[in-house]
C-alpha cells in the first residue's frame, strides 16, 4: 500500500531557500521513490507555472511517473498532449532531499508564489502544496468560507465520501 501526504506543516525558509521538509512527508517520498531505501535520500518533484496560481505542487517519483503515463497515452501531436506537457512537464522541476531533509527551491519558484520567511505545506493526499504562509492563511479560510455557505452549520464532509464497498 502506498503511503499518503497527510497534515499541514509551517516551515521556515531562509534567504537560500532553503527548507525542511516534514519527516512524515519525508516518509512518503521515500516510499515513492523506486531508489529508496539503497540511496536514502528521496526525490521528488515540483510542478509550478501560471495554471496554479499561488502554490506549488510536490509529488514522489511513482506520482509524477503516472501522470507522465497520462501523457504519454494523449494521441501523439494532438493539441491536449502538447499543452499537457508544456504545464505538466516543462513546468516540473526534480530535486532531492538532502541529508539534513532539506531542499533549496530556486529564486524563481519562490518568487512565482511570493515565498519569503515562512511556507506552508499542505497534504494532498498523492501530493503536497507548498504556499506562502500569509497567501494560504487568506485564500484557505476564504474558500473554506465559501464552500461551507452552501452546507448547513452540522454539515460533515465525511458524507462525501463513499464508505469502503459502497458507490
């Protein structure tokens, strides 16, 4: 079974951009990473560019390897394949986490979502985001805000959910 992102972590960034990440995503990357265990520092991928606005996207290694699969299988010279790599592909970026858990995000990714002094790292289940703190603070409670107007106040998001062996 493979493991999921889960959690939210604050994490410093230095002038460097350098960061942490959680030992727990730490755990996920290993397990996605076909390397790991024999090279113990995990890989992963971050997708940027203008179609995510705020944020940016890490995914493992098997991850990032099933959506370039998606890819592959678009009729070849159609239309939706070429856009498709240019947002997907041109716009990943690979990198390892280094021995003391750490990656270094390029000036230009921090720059893309405003990153300076604090990063959020939100779990997405196959993936993660990486934010601005203040920018994930403004836009997480606003769209939350916003969803929740359309439930009533003991609305469980849970009952979206299929229970295992239904649906």
């Amino acid at each position: 079974m493979t493991l999921s992102f889960r959690g939210e972590f604050n994490q410093k960034v230095d002038g460097k951009g350098r960061m942490s990440i959680p030992a727990d995503f730490r755990a996920v990357l290993a397990d996605g990473d076909p390397r790991c265990p024999e090279i113990p520092l995990p890989r992963l991928v971050v997708l940027h560019g203008p179609h995510l606005k705020n944020c940016l996207h890490a995914y493992t290694i098997e991850a990032m390897a099933e959506i370039e699969a998606g890819i592959k299988s678009l009729p070849r010279g159609s239309s939706e394949r070429k856009q498709a790599s240019r947002m997907i592909l041109g716009k990943s970026w690979d990198t390892e986490v280094d021995k003391d858990g750490r990656i270094v995000l390029p000036q230009r990714l921090r720059q893309q979502i405003g990153l300076e002094g604090e990063a959020v790292m939100v779990a997405m289940g196959d993936y993660f985001e990486i934010w601005n703190a203040a920018t994930y603070e403004e836009i997480e409670a606003a769209e939350t805000e916003a969803w929740l107007e359309g439930h009533p106040d003991d609305f469980d998001p849970l009952t979206l959910i299929d229970p295992p062996g239904e649906g």
